[in-house]
C-alpha cells in the first residue's frame, strides 16, 4: 500500500511540472488509486455449498445418495455444473474489493471437491489454496477453507472434535481452525464450523449445539489466553439463530457492540437477524444460522491494521429462486428431492475489513 501511495504521489509530482495529462497518466492515476483502496480492504465470508460431493464411491463414509446410479443421480455433468456455479458466486462476492481473501466452506466432501472447485476459471484469477481436514462425520463432509495465496500467508491449521460424554457413537464435523497472515500486516486466527442439525427436533438437538458452542468458546479462550489482541474470526453454518441460547450463552457472544469488552465475541449477525435479514429459509420463515463473528481486537483502531466494518448476506437475484412455491429462497441444487441445478440452499455471508 505505501508504495502504491508513493507512486501515486509520483504521478501527480510528475503533472504538475510537465503540465500534461494524458489519458495514459490518468489510466496509472485510476491503477494506483483502486488498487490502493483494494489493498486496504479484505472480504472474509463463509459459504454453506450444500452437499458439494465428488462423483466416486468413497471407501469410508456412505455417499451412496450422490453417484451416478445414486438417489440424486449424481452425474459429472451435475458436478461440474455445480462447480461452475458457486465457482461463479464466489468470483463476485466482494468483486470491487478485490475479492474474498478467506472463504469458510461446510458440506464439502474432500480436498478434491475443493481443488476442482478453485480450479474452476472464474476463480484462477484469485490463486486460491486450500486447507482441508477429514471429519468424522458419518455423511463424509467436512469444513475447510479457501484463501487468495497473494494475500494470506498460510502458518498452521488445527482440527478439533467435537465429543458427547454420554454419546461415545457420536460423530459430526470437527471445528477447523486456520492461522495465517493477511496481506503481511496482521495474524488471524479463523475457526469454521458446521454444528449439529436439528434434526430430532429443537429439544434434543439443542444440548449437541450448546456442546458444539462451548467446543468453539474453548479455542477462543486458548487463542486468547496466549494473546488477549488475538485477531479472531468464527464463521460457520451454527444450525442455530443469533438469539439461541448456543451463541449467547454457549459462545457467549455480544449482540450490541458496545457491550464488547476484551475476551468478548461480538456478532454483527445479532441485529440483522433482528430487522429480519436471512441466509437460510425454512417453512415460510428466514433463518440466519449462518454467521461470522470477530473478538474485540477486530473492533478496535490502530495503525496499518484491519479492523471490521460491516457484515452481510450475499443474495444478489441470481441466487434466489424465481418462481413458483419457494420464490425468493436459495435457488438450490435439489428441491423437493427433484434436480434444480442451482447453487445452494443457503446464502453466503461476509465481512469487511478495512485498514
């Protein structure tokens, strides 16, 4: 950044003495100053892909639903168009700014699914890595993240299980927990889940939640016991609103941001879910089970480094449905148990830093 703001000063030292501007100077001019701007600005978002698995048999977890003869007759044409689809989604969320520089992902089944996804075109621009973990999970998917290789310089990921004391059969995602550093000026520390549905119903799933909660408030107590400024990022598809007892109680997360106090979470997510904003619809009703939240070192202002400025749900038309019974929702890769050809069946979220 500051040499693109040298630059810039250099250009415009550079009029005022010969008295000229040329449309190549005010095309440098443009360069420096957007490339500037996009330089002092990250999107981190997180994107539940809905059942992105391979076309093969896997050896392990039952995948038997998503293969060619399978019950959603998962074909290589169906896999890769869905690859080109989120591919796409992807490539647009937060375009201006340069472009998601650390995306969550759940509902991936391996490091393949990945790899073929950030080889798609759209997204070879962006030189996104990935990092990967097996999960347990007795559907075989997992979280993971992808990150602009230019921009966040990899340091270590660790995963974490997730155990039920009374249920030793259990088994779900594991939390992942990825540190890196962005753009050489500042080290994050982001965890992406995926917590157990509720399937069940709300009062026997809602105990394996609340676990889940205190699993991801446990590594945030770490991180922050080894650093009270630790830059944190938790993401993730929660199965679980803004207002759950999981996220207030379990994460102990703060809705209002000036209740943050250091060792808090805050969640932007809180007052969106409030005036009514969703990722994710179910029975006539919107849903913001997908959220990102940041501790209170993110919150603060010092110098040449990022801090959060806002959060959002992407949904731009071309991920809606548009027509007939589910208008408006997620357009989705299967409705009804019938093929759409969509995306997913929720939105992806996303933060703004800027610096």
């Amino acid at each position: 950044m500051i040499q693109n703001i040298s630059l810039f000063r250099a250009i415009i030292y550079f009029a005022m003495m010969t008295k000229k501007i040329s449309p190549i100077l005010i095309f440098l001019l443009l360069f420096v100053l957007f490339s500037t701007q996009a330089q002092r600005t990250a999107i981190i978002g997180f994107y539940n892909v809905e059942n992105l698995y391979d076309t093969e048999k896997d050896s392990i977890a039952d995948d038997s639903e998503f293969l060619p003869n399978g019950a959603y007759q998962w074909t290589v044409e169906r896999y890769n168009h869905k690859l080109k689809n989120l591919s796409y989604a992807i490539s647009v969320m937060g375009k201006e700014q340069g472009g998601v520089v650390v995306l969550g992902v759940c509902e991936v089944e391996n490091e393949r699914v990945l790899n073929d996804l950030v080889a798609q075109e759209a997204l070879k621009p962006l030189n996104y890595k990935v990092a990967h973990h097996d999960s347990p999970d007795v559907r075989g998917v997992d979280v993971a993240f992808i990150y602009q290789g230019d921009r966040f310089d990899f340091i270590a990921q660790k995963p974490f299980t997730l155990t039920i004391p009374d249920n030793p059969r259990f088994r779900t995602r594991d939390q992942l927990l990825l540190v890196g550093v962005l753009d050489k000026t500042d080290t994050l520390h982001l965890i992406t889940n995926h917590w157990p549905s509720k399937r069940g119903g709300e009062a026997r799933s809602a105990p394996l939640r609340m676990a889940a909660a205190k699993l991801t408030r446990s590594i945030v107590d770490s991180l922050l016991n080894d650093n009270p400024n630790a830059n944190i990022v938790i993401m993730g598809d929660l199965n679980d609103n803004p207002t759950a007892k999981s996220i207030t109680q379990g994460l102990s997360a703060k809705g209002k941001i000036n209740d943050v106090k250091q060792f808090d979470i805050f969640n932007p997510m809180w007052k969106m879910y409030k005036d009514g904003i969703g990722s994710y619809a179910y029975q006539d009703n919107w849903e913001l089970i997908d959220q990102i939240m940041v501790s209170y070192a993110l919150l603060q202002h010092k110098p040449n480094s990022y801090r959060f400025v806002s959060a959002h749900v992407f949904n731009p038309n071309f991920l809606k449905t548009k027509a007939g019974s589910f208008q408006g929702y997620p357009f989705r890769s299967y409705a009804g148990g019938n093929y759409a050809g969509g995306y997913s069946d929720h939105f992806p979220v996303y933060i703004v830093l800027q610096r």
